[in-house]
C-alpha cells in the first residue's frame, strides 16, 4: 500500500483520510491505537513548525516513534508542511528536509510554497515532485492562504468568508495542477489553522464553514485531483461532509488532539499515561462520530 494509492482510492470512494499531527512524541502511540481500534485508514505527520516551537523533536523523531508503534495495513507516515517562507517570515532551505524525509522512510510528503507568487511556487514544487518522484513518494502542495497561524487573522471570521480572502484561485489552480508536478493540493475554501502562539495556542478555535461549491469548482479544475483540507478541526460536520463529497481525500487535524493531551498535562502534570489516554478517547472520538471513517480499511482496500 501506498500513500498515493489511499488517498486516490479515497476520492473515488468518497471517504477520507485523517492526517493526525503529531506536536508532541508521546502522542503518536494513542493515535495509532486509536486508528486500529477503529479500523480506518489514517496518516502520522508532522510539520515542520511542530519540531521548531512545540516537542516533536525532528523528523526522524518522529519517524523513530513511528518505527515502535505503525500497523501497516492502517497507517502511513506524511511530512506535513515544510514552508518555503515560514510562519516568521523566514526563507527555508526545503530540499535538504526533503532529502531526509525520504531517507527517514516517509510516504508522501509536503512541500508549502503557497507564500510565494504562483510561477515560484510552481517551480519550488516542481522541484520538489522531482525529488520525490524518483523515490516513489506522493507530494502534496499548497496554493491559497488558509487562515490562522499562516497570515491572515482571524478576528472577524464572517467577514474574511465572506470576502473569500485568501481562497483558492480557480483558474490558478487549473494551471498549478497541470505544471506543478503534485499529487494532491491542499486548498483554501473557509478552514481555520490553529494558533501556535503560547497565549493563543489553547483556546478554543473559531467554528469555520467551507464553501463547498468552490471546493467542486476547484475538484473540477484540477481533473480531479485529490484536494487536502488543512485546519480539520473545528469545522461544522455537515461542510465537511459534504467536502468529502466533492473531492477532499485529506484532512489535517491537529488541534483537536493536541488541545486534550496539553489540558491533560496541565489537569496532572507529568502524568503521560493519563494524557495519552486521552488522547486516544479523542482519536476515536474524531475518526468514529465526526469523520465517520470507522471501517475504512476495508472499504479502501478490502477485508
């Protein structure tokens, strides 16, 4: 199994794969449990700023972590976003993340150039797919601004709807699918990333909404190509159902896991067991009543 092969078979079946991030080691073994429980289909990964401003550690930390705990017919390891310009402002020298991501065993990988100017981005992925594409590796790209930690604020969550700020263009996206060289493309149709800042990171995210006719739109305008959603958590369940009708095969979700382990922590400090716990009562709250993915390894690839 590949990742390319479940995330494809995802959009043709119309369900989802979960993409659980991973901020803090000790929590990739309830999420693992947590997925086999529930018999779904779902990928470990870790992004870039999880190893910079929370505990991942690195990548082959997190891989190493990954090596102790993975079910093969369940699980795959993703490299979440590796900017090109990061949250701070700052250039990233991509390619060498990348190159160690292969070598550390990850199955697909992703490369966010969504910061710079469309021909630039096209060309950091391209670069990128080349890469990857020798090793077998599926690579997911970004284009739009999701909101939250990535720019645009989120004060007046209505008005930034409604205005479509930093949504997905169509007709870029068109042209991004056809020369960038991806595999899938996360897009910007209402989502919310949660904060990362230490004030802000524990509060409570905003309740977003998706514009499901532009999510169709753009599912059209790359010939189908699998969509990612990213800032999973906290979106009303009848849009994110209907997105995965309509092309979303990925969803990134982070604060709802991260936010029980961190409360638990602070509930009975240093207490791991207890934090993993729930953690794990999370997971599968996530994959069994607000996803709906239980059972998903079988309908992706059989009994």
């Amino acid at each position: 199994m590949t990742a390319q092969e479940a995330v494809r078979r995802a959009a043709d079946k119309k369900t989802i794969i979960p993409a659980f991030n991973i901020p803090y080691l000790p929590m990739l073994k309830p999420v693992v449990e947590a997925i086999r429980e529930e018999d779904s289909m779902a990928m470990i990964q870790v992004a870039r700023l999880e190893w910079i401003k929370f505990e991942a550690k690195s990548l082959g930390a997190v891989a190493e972590e990954y090596g102790k705990y993975a079910d093969p017919a369940r699980t795959l390891l993703h490299l979440d976003h590796v900017p090109v310009i990061d949250e701070d402002g700052e250039r990233v020298d991509v390619l060498p993340i990348m190159a160690d991501a292969l070598s550390a065993g990850y199955q697909s990988v992703m490369i966010d150039a969504s910061r710079l100017p469309l021909e630039d981005n096209i060309r950091a992925t391209s670069q990128v797919a080349a890469l990857a594409r020798a090793k077998g590796v599926a690579v997911e790209a970004e284009l739009g601004a999701v909101a939250g930690h990535e720019g645009s604020g989120v004060t007046d969550y209505e008005t930034l709807f409604a205005s479509k700020q930093g949504f997905t263009d169509i007709d870029e996206a068109r042209r991004f699918a056809r020369e960038s060289g991806c595999d899938w493309l996360s897009v910007a149709a209402g989502s919310i990333h949660g904060a990362i800042a230490a004030a802000t990171r524990r509060q409570k995210k905003p309740e977003a909404r998706l514009d499901i006719a532009h999510i169709a739109a753009l599912y059209e305008a790359v010939g189908h190509m699998p969509l990612v959603l990213h800032g999973g958590s906290g979106i009303r369940q009848d849009n994110l159902l209907a997105a995965i009708r309509h092309g979303v095969a990925k969803i990134n979700v982070g604060t709802d896991i991260r936010q029980p382990y961190e409360f638990a922590l602070e509930e009975k400090p240093g207490d791991i067991s207890y934090a993993r716990h729930k953690v794990y009562e999370r997971t599968r709250q996530v994959l069994r009543d607000v996803l709906q993915v239980t059972g998903s390894r079988a309908l992706l690839f059989g009994s």
